[in-house]
C-alpha cells in the first residue's frame, strides 16, 4: 500500500460522496465519533475511514461502501477543539471534508445511499445521531462498533464489534486495520496521525497504557527513527506539550464554549426520563474564576441546562499544576443539583468513592497573577453551587458518570 495522505484519501471520499453518478456503485456509511467529539473520537472516526477506503481500495467488490467520517455535533462547534485543529493543520485536513450533525437533516436523510453507521469511542448512538436515528427508524443502521467504553450490551451481532479497554480508541482501530492489513505499521503519516490522542489519552504514555497503546507506539518509535534518525525517548513529549497547549487554549471562548468542548448527556440508572450532564474541562476552576465572572458563570449555566434538556449540570476539570512534570489534579463542581435534600444526598454517597474534599482556591494552579474577581468570594455559602477537590484521581468521567447515574434520584 502506498503512502497515500490522509487529507487527499478523504477528498476522494468527499467527491465520490458528491459526484451523484456514483449512485449505483456505491453505498455510504459513516463513521461516528462521540457526543463529545474530542481529539480520540474525531480522529478514530477519520482513522476509520482512511483505512477502510484504502484496504477497500485494493478489493474488487461490486458491494463497496464508502464510508465518511461523521463528527457528531455542530459544525460551528469544531472551532472549539483546539487540539484538533492543531493536528488537522499539520494533515492538512479542513472541515469540508468532514460531516456534522447538521449534515443529518439536510444531507444524509435525502441521499438514499447512506445506510450504515460505525460507531467509534462509543457503543450505542448518542445526542444528535441518536435523534436523528429515532426520528428517522430504519434509515440507518448500525453496523459496526470500535470502542474503549463500558459496553451496554447493545448490537451484538455487528461486525466489527470491538470493545476494548484501552487508553484510546484509535489505538483499537489501528491495531483492527493493522491484522487486516499489516504493512500499516510502516505509514509515518498515519502513525504521525494516530499518535495524537494516544499521547493526549495516556499523558504521554504515563497513564491508563494497555497492550494496544503500546503496540502502536513502537510502530510510531520505529518510523519516526526511520525519518528523522534522531529519535530520543523525549521525541513525543514537545508533541505531548503542544497538543495540551493547544487543548487548553481558552483564549476567546466564552463560558458556554468551554462546557461545549467535552460534554457528555447522562440519564439516571432508576430514572431514564432524569437527566443530567457532565463537561469535561482541562483548566483548573481557578483559571474559570480568575477568567469568568461569576455571573456570566451561572447566567451561562442556566441557559446551557435549559439548552441540553438536563436537571443539573457537572463540571470535572483535569490538568497538571502549572511548573509541574506530572502534579496532575481533579475537581469536581456542581451547578444547580436537584433541591436541597436530595443535592445532599448524591453529595454524601459520592463523596468517599471519589475522595472529595471541599474545594480550596489554590493561586499555585495559576500561571499568571490574576486578581480574583470579587463575585467569586463567598462561592461556598451559594447553594446552586457545589465546588470539590477531587483527590480519587483514578476517576474519570467514564467512572464518575456510572456512580452518578446510580445515585442520582436513587433516594426517591
Ligand atoms: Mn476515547
């Protein structure tokens, strides 16, 4: 297989996509990435793509389906995605050759020729494909699954049906296309793709590393030899360092930008109608303090949990303190939880297992010397917010959103 750009095999896609005399030959599929679109699922789905077209490519079939890399939420919302936008400007990829959620209704539902979906960095539809699935019963299908989430037991017969615990998904659909096709593993370009959210999902290969992370960074080690001869163990860490830079660059983005970059839908175990949600964010609380005024904060809440359908939103923020190597920390804050009682309630069962501690404003999470805005002093006497240091650092979302789903509205 030749060496073939990412960018050009996905505007062969696009224009094969486009070019309506292909009706016939062609059926179309998407790959789907998750609700919350970030640099793994973005990428897996892209990775999916590329490779299916090429491994197709060399396969006479009469039967051939062309799949598009599907990101699943709105095309204006790509902007946010720093990281992203960071990796497509070195794969020359541009946002044309991608489709959003808005695609659905003006796009996908006209054209007879979509019919399948795989489902990457997740393993049942989500937010707007969800919907669009529901509204539209039997226009698409789901027909194959990547994933490194809990599995919820749904499409057992689609093939592949992978659902791995990995560091990242496209580690899982790397190494799937790499038993298909093995000469992969010498694509510098593609391993200079893929490594992305590897880094950034495994702290540069320091934490939650399984056999696929590992499999796939020695092939990436081997060609990056290979190109540059001066490989040295520090190569990935000034890629790691401006993909984080990148990520954490908030600068322009309003309130409701930064709950949008990583934000997930969740409903309630007991309840299926309760829903809630969490957005997933890499600076400290500090830094959305010292940046927002706490007006603008609650204003932007509210307007966000009338906006998602959701009952009460949290915000967990990861990141490295600021001057450190690997000082990494968790909070966790809860904006509008359900009335008193029962906002003590899911307080005083999550507490132990996520190691909660009331939250403490640490200047030392600061890069700068930033005057705090006055509206946020006296933040723990308000009742609508709910502020903790998360020191069970184990927890991710991935953790966090199964306990809250089993203890909201458990007391009712
Ligand atoms: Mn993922």
């Amino acid at each position: 297989m030749s060496n073939t750009k990412i960018s050009t095999v996905l505007r062969q896609l696009s224009q094969a996509f486009k070019a309506q005399a292909s009706t016939q030959i062609f059926k179309l599929g998407l790959v789907s990435g998750n609700q919350s679109g970030d640099a793994d699922s973005i990428i897996s789905s892209i990775t999916y793509c590329f490779l299916h077209f090429k491994q197709s490519n060399s396969i006479s079939s009469s039967n051939k389906v062309l799949y598009l890399p599907y990101l699943n939420f709105a095309r204006s919302e790509l902007r946010l995605r720093k990281d992203v936008l960071h990796v497509f400007q070195q794969h020359e990829i541009t946002e044309d050759l991608l489709m959003f959620s808005d695609d659905l209704d003006s796009i996908i539902s006209k054209d007879e020729r979509f019919e399948d979906v795989i489902l990457v960095d997740h393993n049942v539809p989500q937010g707007a494909l969800a919907n669009f699935m529901t509204a539209n019963e039997g226009t698409l299908q789901i027909s194959g699954i990547i994933d490194h989430h809990v599995d919820e037991g749904q499409f057992l017969n689609v093939e592949p049906r992978i659902i791995e615990k990995s560091g990242s998904c496209v580690s899982l659909v790397y190494q799937y296309f790499k038993t298909l096709e093995t000469t992969i593993s010498k694509d510098s370009q593609l391993l200079n793709f893929v490594i992305n959210p590897v880094l950034l999902d495994t702290s540069n290969m320091q934490s939650r590393v399984e056999q696929a992370e590992l499999d796939l960074f020695q092939d990436f080690q081997k060609t990056f030899t290979i190109i540059s001869h001066e490989a040295d163990g520090s190569s990935t860490k000034k890629l790691y360092e401006s993909l984080i830079a990148a990520k954490n660059d908030i600068t322009g983005l309003t309130f409701t930008d930064l709950l949008n970059k990583d934000y997930k839908n969740f409903s309630s175990l007991h309840d299926g109608t309760y829903h809630f949600g969490i957005s997933s964010i890499g600076v400290p609380l500090e830094y959305i303090m010292t940046t927002y005024t706490f007006e603008e904060v609650t204003q932007n809440v509210v307007q966000f949990i009338k906006d998602n359908g959701i009952e009460f939103l949290a915000v967990m923020t990861a990141f490295v303190k600021p001057g450190t190597e690997d000082e990494f920390h968790r909070q966790l804050a809860f904006f509008n939880l359900p009335d008193k009682t029962e906002g003590e309630h899911i307080i005083s069962e999550i507490r132990t297992p996520l190691s909660l501690e009331r939250f403490e404003f640490n200047s030392a999470y600061l890069q700068n010397t930033v005057v705090i805005g006055d509206t946020w002093n006296d933040v723990s006497t308000k009742e609508n917010v709910l502020l903790f240091e998360q020191h069970h650092l184990a927890s991710s979302r991935k953790q966090v959103a199964p306990l809250l789903r089993e203890k909201v509205c458990s007391s009712k």
